[in-house]
C-alpha cells in the first residue's frame, strides 16, 4: 500500500496542472505575436516615460482621455521619435546609392590600408579581412535600407498599443498588478525598478548619444572632417556600442584624413575626439545616467549586446533591463518564499583564526 504521506496532494496536482497550461499559452501567444514584441516594449517604454503626465492631465486638468492620450503620443512623437529618426533617415539617405557609396568606402578603407601598411610594414588589414569588411559594409547598407518599411510598420503598431495603454491607465495597471502572482509589496518593488531603469534607458541613451553626436559634429567642423553631418550621425549611433563606442567612428576618420596628407587636422581631431567627446561620455553617464539610476557598466555591456540580438532597436534600452530584472527576481523569489526576512551576514574571518591556520 503506497504510503499517503508522500503522496502528492490534488491541490498541487492542480496548481502544477493549470501552470502548464498557462506556460504554453503564453509561449504560443509570444511565438505567433513575436514580430509586436518590439512595438510593445516601444509602447511600455513610452508609457513609463508619459505615465505621470497622463494621470496629472486626466485627473488633475480633467482631459477626456482620448485627447489627453492623443496629446502625449504627439509629444512623444516630437520628442523621442523624430530626434531619432533624423538619424537613422540620415544615414540611410546616405545609404541609398549602395553602389556610389560602397564606391567611396572602398577608397576610404584601401586609403587607410596604404597608410598603415606604408608607416608600419605590418599588413594590419590584410587582402581577405578588406574583403571581408567590404562585404560586410555592404550587407549592412542593404539591410540599412531594407529595414525602413520594417521600422516604419513597428512605430505604427507601437502607437496603436500605447494609444489603449494612455487612454485607460488605471485599468492597464490594475490588469498587470492583478495578475502577477506575487506580494504586494513585491508588485511595488519590481514596479518601482522597472520604471527607474526604463526612464534610466530611455532618457539615458539617446541623451547620451546625441550629446557625443553634437560635441563630436563641432569638432568635425572645426577640423574639416569630410561628411561632418553624416559622421555626427554616426557617431550618435555609435555611442551605444559597448567598449568601442564612438571611436569606430572617429578613429578611421582620422587615419584617412593623415593618410590624405591633412596631418595636423587628422590629429587635432583626435586628440579632440579623444580628450573632449571621452569626457564628455564619462561626464553624461556619471551624472546623468547614475541620477536616473545607478546601473553597472558590466550590466549595460551585456544587456545591449545580448538585447539586440534578442529585440532588434528596443533591444539597447531592454537588454539591460532583462539582466536587472533577472537579478531583481532573485531577490523577489527569496522575499517571497524564504522564512528569512534578510539574508545572514557574510563572516569574514579574523586575524586570530587565520594564524592558526597558518600554525
């Protein structure tokens, strides 16, 4: 006879049971709407950002709710979109001629071959790696012009979400709160978090990547980098590459203008670029970014690279979010679950017990 204490319980049998269902539900859902997942990370990041103008409009100013969505959508739109897309406009313009272009890339990367290969003796690019890289620019320019209508359709989509999310924001939040299967006070931390770290991301990056962008574009001016207006373009982009950063940029600027006999101005820039754009990062992130939230460089790294994988464009503000929540989690998972209030103290060990060890 099998023993009825180590059987499991019905209730259990049922909770394990309706868990799974709801896994599966979720995952086909998420599979079947994969290709929404950017615009409602889009939408979710707006929201935070407006949540507190939308409520002081709706319950404080007595705006239909309509229009006060409408008015905050058009304000986003002025604000964090179209900064945006003057970039990334910009640099496909640049892009659409692959043919004209690639042309000109060609000639800037064997210019800068010749050079190094002449000054060192060392064949730092070799033939396949030039090949490579041409390859590769082009690919990317391609899919750089390719991916318009895609990004167009996401922006759209993202709007369409976020107009039902302002319109009704109570409603929205109590639907999320109630059906997280957690403690109140946990709904409040994670809650709490996610809005620090999505307003530290949001504002954070682009604010970062445009402020680079600008110091950069006078320093391309001043020194008469060709294309000043496209480079600041790129250089705002390539501010959210981890480690690198706007040195991609920058650097292979400077080697082709010495490598055109422009010396002085090849490297006034980047003694410029290095000194005032590196300081400015640094300035920007450790004021800025560390006010709005103090997230670890190591977190930012991981999340971007691992987020863009994952997210595509939203991937640079979730990536690092998804690690932070990841960690987040653990905490939540032990308030939630242990019998411990906090965590016992790590005891180190004294010098007393360490030189009886030694003996």
């Amino acid at each position: 006879m099998m023993n009825k204490d180590k059987q499991i319980s019905s209730v259990a049998i049922k909770q394990m049971s309706l868990l799974a269902i709801i896994v599966i539900l979720a995952g086909l859902i998420c599979f079947n709407l994969a290709l929404f997942i950017p615009s409602v990370l889009g939408a979710i990041t707006i929201y935070v950002v407006c949540r507190k103008y939308n409520f002081y409009l709706q319950e404080e100013k007595k705006w239909k709710p309509s229009l006060a969505a409408l008015a905050l959508m058009f304000a986003s739109l002025i604000v964090l979109i179209l900064p945006i897309y003057f970039i990334a406009d910009l640099i496909i313009d640049k892009l659409g001629n692959a043919q004209a272009y690639m042309a000109k890339f060609n000639v800037f990367l064997d210019k800068i071959h010749s050079y190094i290969f002449s000054k060192t003796g060392f064949d730092i690019l070799s033939k396949e790696n030039m090949n490579k890289l041409k390859d590769s620019a082009g690919k990317v320019s391609t899919s750089a012009v390719s991916g318009t209508f895609n990004t167009l359709t996401v922006v759209m989509s993202m709007y369409f979400i976020l107009y039902f999310m302002l319109e009704r924001p109570r409603l929205f939040e109590k639907i999320l709160t109630s059906s997280a299967p957690l403690k109140r006070s946990n709904i409040s931390l994670i809650g709490d978090k996610m809005r620090k770290l999505i307003m530290a991301n949001a504002i954070g990056i682009p604010v970062v990547a445009i402020g680079q962008g600008i110091v950069a574009l006078i320093g391309y001016l001043i020194f008469g980098a060709p294309g000043a207006v496209l480079l600041f373009a790129l250089t705002a982009a390539a501010s959210v590459i981890p480690v690198v950063g706007t040195a991609i940029v920058y650097v292979p600027v400077c080697i082709f203008m010495i490598a055109e006999g422009n010396t002085g101005q090849g490297l006034g820039l980047a003694i410029y670029c290095l000194v005032v754009v590196g300081l400015t990062d640094n300035l920007l992130r450790f004021t800025l970014l560390k006010k709005l939230e103090n997230i670890h460089p190591l977190n930012t790294v991981f999340g971007i690279i691992m987020g863009m994988n994952l997210f595509g464009f939203m991937g640079l503000i979730f990536g690092p979010i998804l690690i932070s929540l990841t960690l987040l989690l653990v905490q939540v998972y032990r308030n939630e679950f242990s019998d411990e209030n906090t965590p016992p103290e790590l005891e180190l060990p004294g010098q007393d017990d360490i030189k009886e060890k030694l003996i």
